[in-house]
DNA sequence: TCGCGCGCTGACAACGTTGTCCAGGGCCTA
DNA sequence: TAGGCCCTGGACAACGTTGTCAGCGCGCGA
C-alpha cells in the first residue's frame, strides 16, 4: 500500500490540485471549480467544506492549465526597444493600467532596436498565446507577424508604424512636431540650423528629419548637408555631430535634437561652449525645466494607453479596417529656443 | 459527412495543432514534437517532410500546453513600484536581461506603492506559475506568500527587504549612503539640515533617516523635528515641507532629499530662492550634472541585475539559507553638496 | 400519491503538449 | 542464417483545468 512514486513530470514542488481539494472536502473535482471560479449552483455548505479544504492545503488555482482549456491567457505583450530609457517606461506603465483595468497582465520585453531580437521576442510572446501584441517596430518588416494576426493574435503598433503589414498604429506627429520646433528656431531669428537623429532605419528620425526640411523650405533657407546628423544615439556620436556642426566656416546658430537620447548628449556638449547656441528638443526630459530647454513634448503616456485601448476594442471583437492614430506635440518654450543667433 | 462542429473551447482563431502537422505529413504525433524540439531521432527525410508541414500550415508550438507538460513556464514575475519612475526602468530592464540570458520572459507589475495591489499582483503572477518572482515590497507583511514560496516558487525582495518572512534581499545601503550625504554636508560647515523623506512605512525611508541622524549624532549636532519630513512623494506635500523648513526663526541651510521623486520637488523649489540652499540628494537623476546636483547614487541597474542572478540560481537548484546582499553607494559632488551655509 | 421539474452534484472528455514505452525493420555479428 | 541490437516512429497517458451532460433527490402541483 505504499504511495507510488509520483509522475516524473510533476514540479511546482507538488502543489495541491483541485482534485485533492475535492478528495479533501469530500466532493467532486467539477464542485471545487465551481467554487474556485465563484459559479451558481453551490450549496452554502457545500461551499464552505471546499473553502476549508483549499485553505487547509493552500491551493491556488493553476492559471496555465486554465489557460489552456479557456484559450484567453489574459495578459498582453509589449515589444519595447529598452525599458530603461526614460520615454518607455511611462508608455508601459500606461499599457499596464489599460491591461490591469481589462483584468489582463502585461509581459514586457526590449529589443534594444534590433530588428532579429524584436521578432524573437514578438515571436515568443505570439508562442505564449499573448491575446494581444504591442509592438514598438525595431525592424522594418513585419510580415513575420501576418500569420500570428490571421490566427488570431490581435496587434498594434505604437511610436513608429509597421512595415510592410496593414495594421493599427498610434503614433505622435513627429513631422508636425519637428516643423514647429524649427520653425520655433526661425522665428527667432535663426538661419543655419543643424539637425542631430537617429538612425534612418527608424520611422520617427525619418519624420523628423522630413519636419525640419519642410520648416527651413518654408522659410526659404537652403539646408546644407553638413548641418544634418542622422546616426546612433551614442554619446559619443552625438558629441561629435554636435561639434562638427558648430566648427566649421559657417557653423549653425541653433540645433534640433531629434529626441530625448540625443537631448541629453546634446544640451551637455553645447552647455561647454562660450558662444550660446540655441536648443530645440524632440521629446521632453525630467528637469528640463530648470536647464531651460525648450522641447517639444509627446505625451508617452497617452501613446501607450491610446495603444492598449485599441488593442483591447479588437480583443473584444471590434473589427474595423486597420487605423493610424495621430498625437498631436505641444511645443514647451523654457528659454533654449529663445536664444537669439549669435 | 459535413465537417462537425469544432469544439466549442476552441479558440485561438483555430490554429493548426501537432495533431494537424502531424496529419498533413503522415507521420505520428511525437515525431512532430521531436522535430519542434530539435530531439535527436528522426531521420532527415521525415524532419522535412515535417517541415514543410509546419511552413504550410503556419503552426506555432502553443507553450501555454508545453507548460502544462512541463511545469516550469520560463518567465519570472518582477513586482514594483512604478515602471514610469526612472529608477525601476533600469532596474526591470536589467532583470530582463538576465531572465534572457536564462531563456525567460518577463512579466511586469506595477504596485503604485499599495501593498493590497502589491499581494494581488503576486498572487496573480503565482497562479500563473511564474519560475520566480522578484518583489520591491510596497507592504510590510509578505506572509501571505509563505504558501507560494514553500511551494517551489523561489522569490527574492529587491530595493527593500521582506517583512515577517525570512527571504533572499537586495538592497541599496541606505543607511550608509545617507549618513555619508549628510556628513558631506556637514564637512562643508552647515549645522541645520533639513531631511525630507518618503513614507515611514518604505523600509528605505526609515534607513535613510537613520542615517541622518547618525550623521548629525557623529557630529554631535542636535536634530529639530521641523527639519525632518517624512511624507508621500507627491509635489505638493515636498514643496510644502521644504518651504517650512526654509521659513521660521531657524531655517536650515542645507536640505538632503530621500529619494529622486523628492530631489526632483526640492530641486525646482530651492532653485527660486534668493539665497542659495545647499542640496544632497539620493539616487542620481539624468542631467543631474548640468544642474550641478550633488548626489549619493545607487546602482539601479545592479540591483535588478544581482536580485536576478540570485533568483536564477535559486531556480538552478542552490538552496542555501536566505541572504542578504548590500551594494555601495557612491557620493557623486557636483556643487549644490558643496555651498557653504548662508 | 404520483409525476414532473428543478436545483445540485459529479463523471467524463477535451484543451495541446511531452514522457514513456513498445513495435517494427534493418543491419551487424556469430 | 539466426539472433540481437539500434534506430526510427507512433500509441497512449498525463499535466490541471473547464464545458457538457446526465443523474439524483426533493418539493410541489394535479
């Protein structure tokens, strides 16, 4: 009559099942979901002994089974590129909030801007059986995701559109923001402006870049190449970028940070210099205030819980053709952008 | 012989199973799965026929089964506060990175510092059967996940310890990085500081104040309670209390702030005062050196990245007795630590 | 008093995967 | 040539839960 070894495949340190929650209170496994789940048709006493007999052994209802007979896992994935910079974390947090009100959990991952790992993890998460996907794109080609949609993975894309693939997409006006910024700086009386990005490869640097364009073509002003600065957000890259761009015979008066990455490196290298030179940011910055800089601010927040609502409005089975959602910027003058040409 | 009517728990949009791969390839079941999983055993023709089986119909394994098969679901929960505060980014991103290292994915909770949302958040991710669980307790009883943990699911507190239960911890030192700020202070000749806190209930508001007032005791200077303010992190109860303890017959002539949501509060109300307030904050802040802040840092992304590596090992099967690890913090003087008092 | 219906309960299958085990066939060796 | 072994493949059960359905007992109406 000894116990025979337990199936090799049992782990979570043996927990307790509903089945020996039954064989506790003495009813049927089908009686303790019942409870478990709060459903109709439980005799109060009934409830009671299957209450006492998942206290006394400390079940806890086994969601990825649940899951797996449900079909809903209830929680959604957010494909980031890094959760350490200070622009995402607020715009998961909103998701979260969203998620959290539809009774979902989020699970979080950072492609750290590149294109392979963003499909790895998107992929992972699709594995997972996630209801929903957030993806902000790393890469440029999303048709790796078609199938996982079709098959029912609801998806939207936030800060820069998908490739490729018709889906949603929630976006901030990085070309209306950007014009405004610079046209802030010709305003002032500016000519020479420089522009420092991102890579070319991302959405929103393009944008941005096309905003500062059309604003010195407004103005008439001719763009010379080496005002313009497209590459990595490397300290080290903007630093030099920004250098060139004021060395030179006819350096720029002004520059245009294509966001809150390139801020940082920017606003320390042009606060060495003798000559003032005049800052317009993409993306607002903590403390900014206090430095003074003038910025034009997205709302990361609102992106993210613009996103989660639409997700979550396809998760309850709205069906509508795919949308382009635009956020407007709000340009903040704190004093940078004011500056006269020296 | 009109196809019947699909069960009606299947969702998924009905995507093709094993079974169905299986079927269009003509082979068994667990070939399929030998060949998803890479196991050894299967002769090259028939992998491939399995291949093209899996391309033809789009099928993607369904992990929420496999962890049902397997017990261990690869993914760790991590609990904070607030994923939009500048201090949990770097740390959850770190966590990340390990969990990667280890192929897990990360599931990310914010607790809004309320400790009933912080046991729900848990339990959630309990139920679920996360591997492990990383917690920044909001609450100061963590009872409740003694069951959990006895259970198999390994858990390490991180930024603040675990009340009324023994568990692995990682911390800040707290107690060291305020004493050393505040005797900084004191080494620049002021006698009346100010120290404004978090919530008394947030182990490392209390270990900071301790060290306050070790550092004044070291120095044998006497403490008024209206310089001390310990309170939520909200803006207007930190401009509040730093306007009191500016104002009266006795004002204080350096101010030391808790936390970065404090030195963020006190740093825009000391900047519009005419005469100048010496400042030391905890934890440092991007753009912290333009603004000439002086600060005791920690290490944010260590943390998250040590707390990690602990949880790993714990799942890798050491089962030492519950540790405590404490990491250093770093003065990092700047100017507003070195004014001399008015 | 009998029959019917309703409220409660539990047996059973299914979700999609993996571990176990056995069968069949080909090849090598004695 | 027979026997045994290895290699490949598949049938089956199990993971823990929930949906379906049937049965039981009791109360009420005719």
């Amino acid at each position: 009559m000894a116990e025979p070894t337990r199936s090799p495949a049992h782990r979570y340190g043996n927990r307790p099942t509903m089945k020996d929650v039954a064989a506790r209170a003495g009813v049927g496994l089908k009686t303790v979901s019942r409870v478990v789940n709060g459903e109709a048709g439980v005799t109060p006493d009934t409830e009671r002994r299957v209450q006492e007999a998942i206290e006394a052994l400390g079940f806890r209802r086994n969601d990825s089974a649940r899951v797996l007979r449900k079909g809903r896992t209830a929680s959604v994935g957010l494909v980031l590129e890094d959760l350490a910079d200070p622009f995402y974390g607020p715009l998961s947090r909103a998701v979260e909030e969203v998620a959290r009100a539809h009774g979902a959990l989020l699970i979080n991952g950072s492609s750290a801007e590149d294109p392979d790992r963003e499909q790895e993890l998107a992929l992972a998460l699709c594995a997972r059986r996630v209801d929903g996907l957030i993806v902000i794109p790393a890469g440029t080609d999303h048709r790796y995701l078609e199938p996982e949609m079709r098959a029912g993975i609801a998806t939207v894309f936030v800060d820069r559109p998908a490739g490729r693939i018709d889906a949603d997409v929630v976006l901030s006006d990085s070309f209306g923001g950007a014009r405004a910024g610079v046209a802030h700086l010709i305003a002032h009386g500016h000519r020479r402006i420089g522009f420092i990005g991102d890579q070319p490869r991302i959405h929103t640097a393009v944008e941005r870049l096309r905003g500062y364009r059309a604003a010195m073509e407004d103005a008439e002003l001719a763009v010379d190449d080496a005002w313009v600065s497209l590459g990595s957000t490397e300290p080290e890259r903007v630093r030099q970028a920004t250098a060139a761009m004021l060395s030179g015979p006819d350096p720029v008066t002004a520059v245009f940070a294509g966001n809150n990455r390139v801020t940082v490196t920017a606003v320390r290298e042009l606060s060495g210099r003798a000559r003032p030179v005049a800052f317009v940011g993409f993306d607002d910055i903590e403390l900014a205030d206090l430095l003074g800089i003038t910025v034009i601010a997205q709302d990361a927040a609102a992106l993210g819980r613009t996103a989660a609502e639409r997700l979550f409005r396809r998760l309850d089975g709205v069906d509508d053709a795919p949308a382009r959602t635009v956020l407007d910027t709000v340009l903040i003058p704190r004093g940078s952008g004011e500056i006269p040409p020296a």
